[in-house]
C-alpha cells in the first residue's frame, strides 16, 4: 500500500481537489492506497474539508495540529502516521503533477529505496526568490556534501526509510534528511505547475530564516569561518603591529589615527559577526535540547467506511 502525505495549511478549496486527482490516478493504476492529510494548524475550513473527506471516503485520515509549525513538522507528522510499504510526500496545491506518482511507484517496484522529485522548471516565482534559491541550494549542497540543486519536497520512501525518519529526534530538513540517510535512490524530473487556489505561503523574510537555520542544521562550517577570520585578524594585527614597533623605534611620528580607527571598527566588527553566529548554533542547541515535541496534534479523524465488495454469482 502506498501512503499519500499530504501537508495542508490554509488550503481549504484544495484539499477535495488534490483527493480526487490523486485518488482517480492511483485507482486507475491499481495503486492501493491511503490519504494523510496533516492539517498545519490552518485558519480556514480546512480541517473540516478533510473530516467531510473522511466521512465520505474509505482510504482518508487527517491530523490537525494544535497550531501552525511549518510544513516540516507536517511531514514528519504524515511519515509517524503512515501505515504503507511505502509514501510519497505531495504539496495539497497539485504544484507536483501527480501522474508522477504512479512514475515514482513503478521505480519503487523495481526496488528503489528513495525516488526524489527533481524540478526541471521552477515554474512561475519570484525572480528574486529563484536567485536566492540557487545560492541556498549551492551552499547547502557543498556543505551537506551532495547535490540538492531543485530537489523538493515530493519524494517517495521506502518503509525502511520511513523507519529510519521517524526515529530520528532532530528537526531535520526534510529535503535534506532523505540526501543523507542514503540508500538505493534515483530521480524522477518534473515541471512544476502553477498553483490550483489559495497563495503561496512563503514570504521573502521566511524563506531567508528557513535557508538560514537549514545551513546551520547542516554544517559548522560557519563557526569555523569565524576561527578562520579570527587568525586572518591576528596576522594582520601582528603585521601592523611589527610596522609601528619599527616606526617607534626609527623613531617616525606616528600619524596613523585613521589606520587606528579602521582596524578598530573592523576587528569590533568581525566579534560581533562573530559572537552573532556563535550565538545562532548555541540558539539551535537550546532549541533541541528542550526537547519539545515537533508538533502537537490536537484532533485527528479517520475513514470508517470500509469498501463493500460484492460478489456477483
Ligand atoms: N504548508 C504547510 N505548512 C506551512 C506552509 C505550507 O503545511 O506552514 C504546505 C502547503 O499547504 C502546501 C505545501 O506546504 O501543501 C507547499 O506550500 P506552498 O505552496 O505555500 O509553497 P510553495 O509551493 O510556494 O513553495
Ligand atoms: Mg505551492
């Protein structure tokens, strides 16, 4: 059985839609299958969407969070609940085509572990948000130590890698996580399609805070920057330091208030960059030290009808 997970945060006109294409498609291709709907906390009637959705249906359940913790928390939620041989994670909006599925399911059958959803095009976004996206992905792939350029979200796992995630404490990034557990992968490449209703729900500031703490749970390499930097400083200071020595000694006047004032402002301004990074890693530890759940669900709902076969005789 494959499990569908689908994370939904204000996508009340969505979520009917995303069942029935989906659905339709699996049925057709003899996929069995069930629907998680993680509702992340949303304002609008998308819960009640999902419980109609379950009443109605045979293979639905939904989650609904106590409040809003990001799409990653979602997923993780979806992941703890599937029961499949199998899951595909799915955005609710239908931005990943969903004939991809039955591609991705196919691999899997050939006994691939991890099918990741690679976007060929990043459909229509901001200009400034594709630029900053390819720096995101660019640094994150060199620390991370593998290529991530235009991976999403929309993968399929393996049960086995299900295991794996949903022992995993930390508050991963999912895209990410499924790069570094490793295990037999390939691609499937898709076009993303324009969103079906609602709007997106990633702000420029958002997107900026999520591309930094993804670094940050990924590589130190920024803390070793600032050791880097702080052994440049101290070359530097000796050298200056060596060329006044000499210019006391020769006895030239000193004249250099400025060069004073700029190795001043540069070296305060290299510890507080510094202390500021520092301070962003021991943040993260505090984050996961507390150890608080990644999500609290606070109702959930469950298909009960169960299909009637009739035997004809
Ligand atoms: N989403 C979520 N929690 C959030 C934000 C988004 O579960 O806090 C879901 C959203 O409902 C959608 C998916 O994540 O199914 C992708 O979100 P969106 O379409 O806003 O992102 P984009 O496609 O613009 O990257
Ligand atoms: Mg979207």
């Amino acid at each position: 059985m494959l499990s569908v997970i689908i994370p939904a945060y204000n996508e009340e006109k969505c979520i009917k839609r995303a069942y029935d294409a989906i659905n339709s498609l699996l049925t057709q291709n003899c996929i069995d299958s069930e629907f998680i709907f993680v509702d992340d906390g949303s304002d609008d009637q998308t819960y009640e969407m999902i419980t109609e959705l379950a009443a109605d249906k045979e293979n639905v359940s939904g989650l609904h969070f106590s409040r809003n913790f990001g799409k990653e928390s979602a997923i993780s939620a979806g992941l703890a609940a599937a029961g499949g041989d199998c899951a595909v994670v799915i955005d609710c909006d239908l931005q990943h085509p969903p004939e991809k599925i039955v591609e991705m399911y196919r691999m899997w059958e050939q006994g691939y572990e991890i099918v990741e959803g690679i976007k060929k095009e990043r459909g229509n976004e901001k200009k400034m948000h594709s630029i900053g996206a390819k720096i995101f992905y660019s640094v994150i792939s060199r620390m991370a130590g593998f290529d991530m350029a235009n991976s999403s979200d929309f993968k399929l796992l393996d049960r086995k890698v299900i295991d794996v995630l949903n022992k995993m404490p930390e508050r991963g990034f999912f895209r990410a996580i499924s790069f570094w557990v490793g295990y037999n992968k390939t691609t499937v490449e898709y076009d993303v399609n324009k969103r079906v209703d609602g709007e997106s729900k990633w702000s420029t500031k958002g997107l900026v805070k999520y591309a930094f703490s993804n670094i940050s749970s990924y590589s130190t390499a920024p803390m070793q920057i600032v050791t880097a930097l702080g052994v440049v400083m101290l070359i530097i200071s000796v050298i200056f330091g060596i060329w006044a020595l000499i210019d006391k000694i020769i006895g030239r006047a000193l004249e250099g208030m400025t060069t004073v004032i700029i190795i001043t402002i540069f070296i305060g301004s290299i510890i507080m960059i510094s202390l500021g990074i520092i301070g962003y890693y021991i943040a993260r530890i505090y984050e996961e030290i507390k150890g608080r759940p990644k999500y609290i669900i606070s109702s959930s709902v469950r298909s009960t009808n169960k299909k009637t076969i009739s035997i004809d005789s």
